[in-house]
C-alpha cells in the first residue's frame, strides 16, 4: 500500500553512488566556516534529492536561476516596501547567476540579499517612527495602489519614504474611521460621554497604529538567519512544483502534529498577548492532561517552564513557539509551569505529558431532519493519519465509524463535505472510497518512470454504504479530496456538489536528507560540538503523479462539479485560481483508464442540475452571494483605495452594503434542524466546555446556505433513484 507521507525511505545503493559524486566538498565541523559549510551540504543535499528522485526534474538554468531569484524577492518584500530601486539592482545582477553559484557550492547570492535584507529592515523602522510623529490629514483626492505587481520598486531613500508614508496614512485613516465611528456610538447610547476632537483622535489612530507596527517588528527580529535561509532554500525546491519543500528539523515535528492531529503533551491552547508579548492559555481541551489535572485555567500567564523537578526556565519575552517547545515532550514526562492567576497570584503547576488529539481535526457527523427523512451529514476538515503510531487515529476507519453510526440512526442519505480539505493521507482515501463502492480500482499513481500503479481499495468486498450519496467541494478541496471526488464521479457512486477542486494532482513523501549523506558526513555533523542541530533536516518531494480511474489527471483541471453553486470567488479568472495560478505546476496529461464496474446510483444529472439551477435562482441568498463576487471583480481590476475620508467612507459603505444585506437575510432564513447522533451524546456531554463547541457547530453547520441546498439535491436524487427501481420492476 503506497502512503502519501513516509517517515522512512529506502534509498538504493545506486542512488547514494550518484549523490556521493555529486557532492563537490565534504562537511568540515569545528571550525568557522562550519555554519556555511552545513548551509552548502543542504543545499547541495537538496539539489541531489530533486534532480535524482523528483518526478519531473526541471533543469538547473538561468530559467531556474530567475525563478529562485524572483521568489526570494516576492516572499522578502511582495509589497515593495523595503528593497528600493537601487537594491533591486544590485540584487537583479545574480538573477542569471544562482544556478550557477548553486553548481559551484556558493551561498553569494544568498549572503547579499540577506545582508540587504536586514539592512532594509533596519532603515525602515525609522520611516515609520518617523512619519506617524506628525499628523495627518485626510482631504486630499490621492490615491493607494493595493496591488503591488502594478508598482515599481521606490526610486531612493526619498522614493521609498513616500511609498511608506502613503501605506501609513491609509493605515492610519482606517483607524481614524473607526475610532470616530466608535465615538459616536457611544455619544448616541450616552449623552455624558466626553467626546474628543477630531485632532485628538487622529492622534490616537496613528498611536494604535505605531504600536501595530512596533508588534509587527518585534517578529520581524524574531526572525533568525536560519529562518531567512529555509526560505531560501524552499525558494529552490518550489522552483519544481508548488508542493516540493524543505523541512529544517523542527519545522518537521510541526509537519508530523499537522498530518496526524495528534502530540505529545499537556492539552492547552496558547496564545501570545500582541500588546506585551504574554504567553497566555486561552483553553483547556477535553480529555487532556491538564483537563485530567484541573489546576491550569484559561487567562493564566505561563512565567517559568522546568523540565519536572530541574531548573525552570524563565520564558517571559519568549517566542510562543520556542515555549510551546518547552512544554511538549516525551508521553509520560513531567513537565511543572509556573503561572501567574489574573488575581497575580503565583502557582506551579506539575503536569505529566501525554497524547494529545486535536478533535478539530478529526471526522465527525450530525443528523440533519428533513420533511423526507433524516440525512447524515460528515465532516471531513483532512485526510489525517498518524505514520508514527500504529495505533493512532486515521480519517478511513474514523468515517467508516461514522458511517456506521449514521446507518444505525436510519438516515435516508449521507452527505460528506469536503470544502477547504487540502488532503493528506494517500492510503485512506483509497481505504475510505471503499466503504462507498467496495473493492476496486480507485486512483492510478505514476512515478518518474512512467510505470503505473492502481491503488484498490481493500476495506471490505462490497460497499458499506449504497444509498444516496452526495460530496461538497470548493476552490480549496485538493489532493486527496479530489481523489475521492473524482473516484466517486467516475463510479457514478455520488452526486459532485460546489465549485471546481483546486487541482492538485501529485504525490508528496517526506525524505530524510540525513539518509542522503554519507557515514562520514553523518558523523561528523553529530560530532561536530559547535553543531547546535546534528540533523539537516527533510524534503517534501513530489515522487508521483496521480490519476482519476477514467484516465484523466487531476492536476490543473481539479474536478468539475455535477452540481455547480455560486460561488463568492467566481471573479477569480480561470488561471487565477488553486494550482492553475502558480506558474512551476506540473501539466495536465492522462494515461489508459482502469477497469471499473459502475454503481449506476446517481441517475438524471442534467435533471437534478436543472432542478437545482431553479432553486438557487430563487434563493436571496445565492442572489447575494453572485452579486458579491461581482462587487468582488469590479474591486480587484481597480485595487485602488482612496486616502479621502469622505471617499473612503463612500467606498468602504458600497462594500459593506452586500454583506450586511446578506446577514440579514440569513438571519431570516429558515435553519436546517440538527440533532447529534445518539452514540455520541456521552462524548459531547463530557464537560460545559464540550457541550458549547458542539452546540456553535451545529448552528453554523444548520446556516449553511450550501448545506441547506445538497439536502435538497440528495432528496431530488433520493426520489429519482426510487423512480428508476419502480420503472425497473414494472419492465420486469
């Protein structure tokens, strides 16, 4: 069974004969160039990975040089308000010039623009110190250009000081706007309320403006040589398809939590105050260690972390991650916080570390009552997987469990929403398109070597599940979502209800560049005392292409859905949107389709796309929707915003117009009635904290205009369905 992420790959041995030529030097610990020579071993690391085990290499030219080139200067500075004209310059002279430095073992080009970089940083605190000591004022018709492709670089010192000025004061009029709308709200319920002039609060919109900004370069010098260097070198890996990225080592824990929606550690939310850089927990989840250990509250400030009983560590002025790291260990430690109570009152607090789930990640189901019956709804936010434990959760068998509840309840049809789902697990998509068709052929994979594999699904013989059946997407269902989507548009198994899927149609695995290395090199990197990580980290490498059973790939074209709603991003041009608007995706091809047998169970397409057609017609709210994304378009080809407050107030009311129209009227819709399923009441009822989450989902899952309309699919399919069988037994 092919997985979509591994921890391990096994490189063969004439492979690591190729990548030992390849290297141009070896890895020299313990002396003052080690840090560049360890940034050269990744990089060259990096491009053996993607030249020998890439699915379609690209060739390492000037085209490539410029792509690096141009993306380093897009991520450092997209809104042009650091590098001036001048730098851009100096810095264009190496567009042509990276592969070949990259070839030669050089990091030049890397070295000048970080030198720039932070130098640019440096000046520009001073623009904006500078420019928000002095007043405003807002009745000029000038205007700001949004869109920063359409701008040139600043032309000097005194270029770039303008732009920054422009940006400011716009800054500035928005939360002058606001702050002169708050005051006369509160002169209206009021009639004591001491109003202040409008000087004043100009003054106190660029204050709360400073101190934004302020906030904004706290992090901006949080942010380490390492970090501006895995940029660079994501620069390089991107340069062959979107999905291909590097991971230092931390950055890989982070990789693993996000795919398996689980870790090791106390189950509490952490957020950092933005006015003074407190590390506060702002919830406690259910079923955790510290729900198990009942002494950590919402709003405690963490002060001190300590590994059980060693000397704790003052995290006051930390970066929230680098405490989150503190706290997270190894299941069954201990790990003693020191927190301060919003009465000031200090408490340690031990609490011994464990599994923790992330339950927002994971599947779960709700039955929505119909006057036709009641229909099981699925919630799939991502196609997660635990690789590290074998007994961890999976998205397949956690829907299979659901689907056999929602069967235990007698739901006349299922609906699994896939919206926003970027994917994820290869093995249980396959798995889980199995509970719906049975054993069968469900997505084709190719490698490098153009040899075709089928995945078959191999959950059970026949279909756990055979009734009506329909499948939401959008714009952000990719990868695995499409697989599914597109599996059970081929089968005819279920009806395809949204908006196109985003497109993405390759396969990533995680490779471990440490095993890329020769034993000396291993060695001497973890032997290396000045070395603070012996580790260079991962590559997520595109290996595979796959494709739908029809033949046809998913890639750039996304799935088309039976059933098209209005969509709020329908401005977007074609090219604009998910994987079709990066310009280094991989193309569009197909292979022979695979044999299937299909289920015949979604008849009458072009009927109940009609039907539906009708429907949204006649519903205000899609009316809305439609005219939103063309208010929408109409902004975009401007992307202009006034610094008149007058004409800001005009064109800040226009936009505003349709989403409160729209608020409204969802107020006044009549809401889907939602229940839970009986199997999970106990669950749901653990605590009030619980309790609250569910009831907020399924309000929002009962407004859900979308949701509200593939009810009333399924049913028209439903009845179509039974038609059919009736039509079916009178031939007989």
């Amino acid at each position: 069974m092919l997985k979509f992420m591994k921890n391990k790959i096994l490189i063969p041995l004439l492979i690591l004969g190729v990548l030992a030529a390849f290297f141009s030097f070896k890895y020299s610990g313990r002396n003052s160039r080690s840090l560049d020579d360890k940034r050269k071993l990744v990089i060259e690391t990096v491009m053996a990975a993607l030249q020998h085990e890439h699915f379609s290499p690209r060739p390492i030219d000037d085209t490539f040089s410029s792509r690096v080139y141009n993306r380093m200067m897009d991520y450092f500075d997209y809104s042009k308000m650091y590098f001036t004209r001048q730098d851009a310059q100096k810095l264009g002279a190496f567009e042509f010039k990276i592969d070949d430095q990259i070839k030669a073992g050089s990091i030049e080009f890397f070295d000048s623009f970080d030198a720039i970089y932070q130098r640019r940083i440096a000046s520009s605190e001073k623009y904006y110190q500078d420019i928000l000591a002095k007043p405003f004022t807002f009745t000029s018709d000038d205007r700001l250009q949004m869109d920063a492709k359409k701008e040139p670089y600043a032309n000097g010192e005194a270029g770039i000081t303008e732009r920054w000025r422009e940006v400011l004061k716009y800054r500035v009029l928005e939360k002058y706007v606001d702050l002169k709308d708050a005051q006369d709200k509160k002169v209206k319920d009021s009639a004591d309320y001491k109003k202040k002039t409008d000087a004043e609060l100009e003054a106190q919109a660029r204050e709360d403006t400073k101190k934004l900004y302020q906030r904004l370069y706290k992090q901006m010098h949080k942010m380490k040589d390492d970090d501006r260097f895995t940029a660079f070198v994501n620069a390089i890996a991107e340069t062959e398809d979107p999905h291909t990225s590097y991971f230092p080592p931390a950055d890989k824990t982070n990789f693993d939590v996000s795919m398996s929606g689980s870790f090791f550690g106390i189950g509490a939310k952490l957020r950092e105050n933005p006015d003074n850089g407190k590390i506060m927990i702002t919830d406690i989840i259910t079923g955790s260690p510290s729900w198990k250990q009942g002494e950590l509250k919402a709003e405690d400030e963490i002060i001190k972390v300590a590994q059980g009983d060693k000397t704790p560590v003052d995290v006051q002025g930390y970066d929230i991650n680098d405490v989150i790291k503190l706290i997270r260990g190894p299941k069954g430690t201990e790990v003693r916080l020191t927190v301060k109570r919003p009465d000031n009152t200090i408490k340690v607090i031990p609490i011994l570390r464990d599994v923790i789930n992330i339950e927002e990640t994971f599947a779960k189901s709700a039955i929505i009552n119909t006057k036709e019956g009641r229909v099981g709804y699925i919630y799939l936010p991502e196609f997660y997987a635990d690789f590290n434990h074998t007994s961890g959760r999976r998205c397949a068998t956690d829907v299979l469990e659901e689907v056999k509840k929602l069967k235990a309840e007698g739901v006349t049809g299922m609906i699994l929403d896939l919206r926003n789902n970027g994917g994820g697990s290869l093995g249980d998509v396959v798995e889980m398109a199995g509970i719906f068709v049975g054993r069968g052929p469900i997505v084709q994979v190719k490698n490098s070597n153009s040899s075709v594999t089928t995945l078959r699904s191999s959950i059970t013989d026949t279909a756990i599940y055979s009734g009506p059946f329909a499948i939401m997407v959008n714009q952000n269902s990719a990868s695995a979502s499409e697989i599914l989507a597109a599996a059970m548009q081929d089968y005819n198994r279920a009806v395809i209800v949204g908006a196109p899927t985003y497109g993405k149609g390759t396969v990533q695995k995680l490779l471990p560049l440490d095993e890329m290395l020769n034993p000396m090199t291993r060695m001497q990197l973890a032997n290396d005392t000045s070395n603070t990580e012996p580790s260079i980290g991962s590559l997520k490498l595109t290996m595979e292409k796959f494709y739908r059973v029809n033949g046809g790939s998913t890639q750039l074209k996304g799935v088309v859905p039976d059933i098209a709603l209005p969509d709020a991003y329908a401005f977007l041009d074609d090219e604009d949107m998910g994987e079709r608007k990066n310009k280094a995706a991989l193309p569009y091809d197909e292979i022979p389709a695979a044999a299937i047998k299909s289920s015949n169970a979604v008849v009458n397409v072009g009927q109940l796309a009609a039907v539906s057609k009708s429907r949204v017609a006649n519903n205000p709210t899609f009316n809305l929707i439609e005219q939103t994304a063309a208010s929408r378009k109409k902004k975009m080809d401007n992307n202009t915003v006034s610094l008149n407050e007058k004409t800001y107030r005009k064109e800040q009311e226009e936009a505003t117009a349709i989403s409160k129209k729209l608020e409204e009227i969802q107020k006044k819709a009549t809401n889907l009635e939602m229940s839970n399923l009986a199997a999970d009441k106990e669950r749901i009822n653990i605590d009030t904290v619980s309790i609250n989450k569910n009831k907020d989902w399924l309000k929002n899952v009962s407004k859900d205009v979308y949701i509200g309309e593939t009810v009333n699919i399924l049913s028209d399919l439903a009845k179509s369905t039974m038609k059919m069988s009736v039509n079916k037994q009178r031939m007989n």
